[in-house]
C-alpha cells in the first residue's frame, strides 16, 4: 500500500513523538525522551519560525517522519533563510520502500515555496546516501578540535556501551543571554563567513529554554576584547565530556576563553573537552593548547537559492559552530 505524503496537523504530535522516542531510543547516543516540552521549544517556539514537519501515513497510522528546522545564516549584509533536516524516521516494517526520500522530496517542494535559500545538515551514515541521491553536496566531515585531560577516561569510554546523559552545571557558570546578546552585537560582522544570524531571543531561546539540557558559559575580556564560550557536559557513566558549542565575540580572543573553558572543565572533572574548528574564529591555533585533530561528523548543502552555490559549497567559507547541530 502506498503511503501518503503530507504535511503534519498539531493532531499529529503524539504520534510523531512516539514514533521518534521508538526509533531514536535505539540510535542516538543519549538518552533523552521527546515529549511535549521539547516538542514546543523545538519546533514551535524557534525565533526563526515552526518547523516544516512531513508524515508518511498508512490507514491512519504515521508511519514516517521528515522534520525541517527553520534557521538563519547571514554573510556581509545579507541574511539566507535556511532549514535543516534534523530528525527523519520511518518504521522499522516500512523501511527500504523509498518513503524517507519521498517525505524529504514533499518538504523540498514545501521549502522553495517559502522562499527558503539553504537547506544544510549534518548526516550520519545511514542518510548520507539519500542526501546525496537527492542532489546535496557533500563538504566532508567536519573537523573538531579535542583537548583529553584525561586519557585513562576517554580511552575506557571507547568500549563503553552506556548512553551519554546530559549533566547540570555548575551556577557559577549559569548563562546570561542579554549578555550574549549585547557582545554579539557589539561585535556584528559583515565579513565572508557565513554566520548564524543572532536574532533578538535566539540564545535565550537556543541555551536557556532547551527543554533536556543545560548550557553554561565562560567570559574573556582581554586587550578590551571579549569573548563568551558557551558549553555543554556529558556525562557517560563517570566520564564527562565538554563540548564548546558557540563561541560569541572577538574572533581575536579565542584562546584566552578557551583557556578559562579548560580551567573550568579541570574544575568540573572533565575528561575531554571538544569544539568545532572555526576558521573565523581561528581555532586551528588550538593546537598551541595541546588540542588534537579529529574528524567527526558530515557536513552536506543544498542550495536552493542557486546564487549562493559558489559560497555554500566551500567549507572555508563556513562559520561552524556544535550548537547549529541540533542535538548537542
């Protein structure tokens, strides 16, 4: 029987939601459950506008889910609305039938008619494949920046089986979005890299309101510059791992407020901390802190504005940050 394709009706919510909780339980790496707080921080109360979500339904039973998060990039003084496949999943009986290429094709069709520019994600293994098929672009896989402090650690979580969970953090470390908002401002950018556009409310919509995981941050103010490092920790059985997931402020200080994320990480028993590398932030000089190259996710585009194809095709000219990943 062939499935139909459409777009998803609030009516559909807890459908979805149990479908992603049965799939994703068995695939991702945490161990988060999806419910309707997540479900309204997500895909409804996005600064950047609801999510365009497809379902794939068999006699009235969802079958298939295809989401699209809305998300905003500038470069010079233009901003590209863009959306990114971030959870897709369909039924264990119904897979290899085509129908996760058929939901994604539907969403396509339903973002060029709202003038979307970009569609950009971050594929594993299994969806790479479809992506490609459909006419994306692969970057390659994105390259991280690794600190191990603790290598006895790191080298036992390899042959652990357990899930990452979350951990809260530290009040001392506690975030203050109007503070973030001020420095981005401050230092607002019209260079080549494209950027995530930092609309009003997008931190205390992205760091403070996530509805499963805490964030914190650490501050550098040097030769009057500042940088905030925004982070988030793991924790794998008695493993803990940071992970820098935006960086805000002078891209000349990038070093001193990695140096206060390390001290605070050393603080909070951390065994490895980890960062996307950033050209425009110049963390490829990390490697002055004893920071470890590592490749680690892909990195695919389409470009539907086809003026942007000679921008968002070259991974340098890429802004990169963790947090642009919408499970981290």
């Amino acid at each position: 029987m062939e499935p139909l394709i459409r777009q998803a009706t609030s009516d559909d919510r807890e459908s979805i939601l149990q479908l992603l909780n049965h799939v994703f339980t068995q695939q991702q790496r945490s161990t988060f459950v999806r419910g309707n707080e997540y479900w309204n921080w997500k895909y409804q109360d996005n600064p950047f506008g609801n999510s365009l979500i497809t379902v794939a339904e068999i006699e009235n039973r969802i079958i298939g889910v295809d989401v699209l998060l809305p998300w905003e990039f500038r470069i010079r003084n233009a901003v590209i609305k863009a959306l990114q496949p971030c959870e897709s999943a369909v039924q264990m009986d119904y897979r290899g039938k085509g129908i996760f290429t058929k939901m994604r094709i539907y969403g396509l069709a339903n973002a060029r008619k709202q003038d979307v520019d970009l569609m950009f994600n971050f594929p594993n293994q299994y969806s790479l494949p479809t992506n490609l098929s459909l006419g994306w672009q692969f970057l390659g896989k994105i390259n991280w920046r690794v600190k191990i402090l603790k290598p006895g650690c790191v080298v036992r979580e390899m042959f652990s089986k357990g899930k990452a969970e979350p951990v809260d953090i530290d009040n001392k470390y506690i975030i203050d979005p109007d503070h973030i908002d001020h420095i981005a401002q401050k230092y607002i950018s019209n260079d080549g890299f494209l950027k995530t556009h930092r609309v009003s409310g997008f931190h205390r919509w992205r760091y403070i309101n996530h509805p499963n995981r805490s964030y914190g941050m650490v501050c550098s103010e040097k030769n009057r510059e500042t940088t905030i490092a925004v982070f988030t920790i793991n924790r794998n059985r008695n493993n803990y791992e940071m992970i820098i997931v935006d960086l805000v402020g002078s891209t000349d200080n990038t070093i001193p407020v990695i140096k206060m994320a390390l001290m605070a990480g050393r603080q909070m028993n951390i065994s490895f901390v980890a960062i996307m590398n950033n050209l425009r932030f110049k963390t490829n000089e990390l490697w002055k802190l004893g920071f470890l190259r590592r490749k680690l996710k892909n990195m695919v585009v389409l470009p539907l504005d086809s003026g942007l194809e000679n921008i968002v095709t070259h991974y340098s000219n890429w802004s990169l940050m963790a947090g642009m990943h919408d499970s981290i």
